[in-house]
C-alpha cells in the first residue's frame, strides 16, 4: 500500500481546506450536452437525425476547477474571460449558484468559449466548438490582468488553469507568480501546450504524462528519476506532479526524489474532469498548510471518485473520507 497520511490528518486538512480562498485564474468554458434518440437517418444527407430530449450545461476548464474548490468547501473566485453573450451569462449564474465569486469575470469582444456534445444512445456522435483562442491582449487583457491582481490580494492559493484560449499570456503568467511569490502563497499550474515553459517560480506543476513528452520532445520514463530531474530543472519550478491516467501519479520534490502515487479508483467510468478535480483538490490542500505529497494523495482520491461520475463532475471532502476508507480496509495485497 502506497504512502498514506492517518484518518485524523486527512480529516483535519479536509476541515481546515473549508476556510481557504482559492482564485483561479484561466479559460473558463460552458459545456452543452446534447442527448437524443435517432431512429431514423436524414433524407438530406447520410447522417442519423437526432431527437433532441435533454438539454445539460456544466462548469467547464477553469470553472470546472472553480466549482470542484466550492463543493469542497473553500471560497473560490475565479478570473476568466466570457463573451457578451448568453453563454457568458449562463457561466455567471451557476457559478452563483454553487456559491463562487463571479465578479472577476471579465467580459470582452468575443464568444464565450462553448463546447456542444451531441449524445445519442449512449455515443457522443459530435461535438460543436465555439470559440476564439487568440491571446487576450489590449484593453482587455488589462482589465483581465487588474482583476487577477485584485484576486490574489486575498487568495491562500492560486491556481493557472490553461486550456489555450488565450487568458494565460505570458505577461499574465508572470506577473501573477511574481505576486503569489511575494504574498508567500502556493501557485499550482495545470498546464497546456501554449506558454509550457512561462511558467517559472510556480509551487506545482501539473501536466499528464502526454504534454510532458509533447513538451520535451522525448519519451519521459517514470521509473528512472533522472528524466523527471531534468524536466523539473528545465521547467524552473519547485515541485512536478506528472498525473498518469489509470498508473496514477508521479510527484517529484525539489530535493530529485520521486514518490509513486497509484490510482485508487474503484471503477472508471468517465476520466473527463478528472485533472479539474486534482488541480482543485491541490490547491484547498495546500492553502489549508498539507505538505505536498499528502495534497497529491488527498488529490489522487479525489481523482479516483471523480472518474467513476460521467463527465466533469464535482467531489465533495465527504466522498473522499468514503473514497480513504474504502482503499484502507482493502487487503494488503491488493494495494
């Protein structure tokens, strides 16, 4: 059984997590699901017609992490882009519904980023995306950048949450480490491919295992500590947690020492979402003082309850004490 912190210290962080603030700073998305039946095939082109009977919108990229840091408890704020738009304004009012802070939405001259997956029995048969990903820049990425300032001021944690759609520009990137930095608050960044190198000076370094290599250019071999060395090294920030699907997770600290980290997850139904909730979970946990490898444990049982839910769902502290006591009554051989 791997490394695990006692019943009483993940009780006390789960506690202790419910009075952080967490600002999240990044690309925000609405995702639209779409879910039907077809029973027969269009006489305008050979495509299944599909009779709409459900119409769902969730929390996407940035706000999905948003939403994952308010079911734990903590007050999460988050700094984005929308459009003027109805989309825009749908993002606002769930993310008041669950009780987050929409006045650091920054509304500019472009569509909210939207994401339509069409799903008939049981198959996403399509997926519509609405967006415009050039860098936010000018007028706009000023106002975007004062609100990420003015989001810090009062965080115990700060997260990057990239997806390419243009909020997380270089000069936003640093700057708002350089502030976290000197607030003496963590940073975690869950990167992508755009900008992977800006981000020096960060607590956590969140990619999976296929940006990394795509990153570097080479093959990244877990079990030999020395390709995650120079990778940290390269990357200039303090700690990495390279996430691996159904292996779990890598953590490599400052000092070149890599812990393994296997997935406790029971079932796998759906991994979208999935590295939402442990950018979620890492930060609660280490705004409320965990050590990071216990914040990646914490983290990875989140995760493995979170890919037994369809699609970008949320995991509340209760779901993870379930989540620990389950995998801790298990035989040892299973671990």
């Amino acid at each position: 059984m791997p490394h695990l912190l006692d019943r009483e210290r993940l009780l006390a962080l789960l506690a202790a997590g419910g009075s952080k603030r967490v600002a999240i700073i990044g690309d925000a998305m609405l995702d639209v699901y779409l879910r039907g039946e077809v029973d027969r095939i269009s006489p305008e082109a050979p495509v299944p017609v599909v009779r709409v009977r459900e119409r769902r919108h969730a929390l996407g990229g940035a706000a999905n992490v948003a939403q994952n840091v308010a079911a734990l408890g903590a007050h999460a704020e988050l700094v984005a882009m929308i459009g003027r738009d109805a989309a825009g304004e749908r993002i606002r009012q769930m993310l008041v519904e669950i009780g987050a802070e929409p006045g650091s939405l920054v509304e500019v001259g472009r569509p909210t980023t939207t994401k339509t997956r069409l799903v008939a029995r049981a198959q996403q048969l399509v997926r519509f995306d609405e967006e415009e990903d050039g860098d936010l820049v000018g007028e706009e990425g000023a106002r975007l950048l004062d609100a990420a300032r003015r989001a810090i001021e009062g965080a115990d944690a700060v997260v990057l949450q990239d997806y390419n759609k243009g909020v997380l520009v270089p000069d936003v990137i640093s700057e708002v480490i350089a502030l976290a930095r000197r607030r003496g608050v963590p940073v975690v960044v869950d990167p992508k491919y755009r900008n992977f190198f800006a981000y020096r000076g960060a607590t956590v370094f969140k990619p999976n295992r296929r940006e990394l290599e795509s990153a570097l250019g080479a093959d990244v071999e877990v079990d030999h500590p020395v390709a995650l060395k120079e990778a940290l090294d390269r990357l200039g920030v303090e700690q990495l947690l390279l996430t691996l699907g159904e292996r779990g997770m890598a953590f490599m600290s400052p000092d070149g020492n890599v812990t393994r980290i296997p997935t406790t997850a029971r079932e796998v139904y759906d991994v979208v979402g999935a590295g939402d909730t442990v950018t979620a979970y890492l930060a609660v946990m280490l705004a409320a003082g965990a050590p990071m490898r216990d914040a990646a444990v914490i983290a990875n049982f989140a995760a493995g309850v979170e890919v037994g839910k369809l699609g970008a769902a949320t995991v509340t502290a209760e779901e993870v004490v379930e989540a620990y006591d389950h995998y801790v009554a298990l035989p040892a051989t299973s671990g």
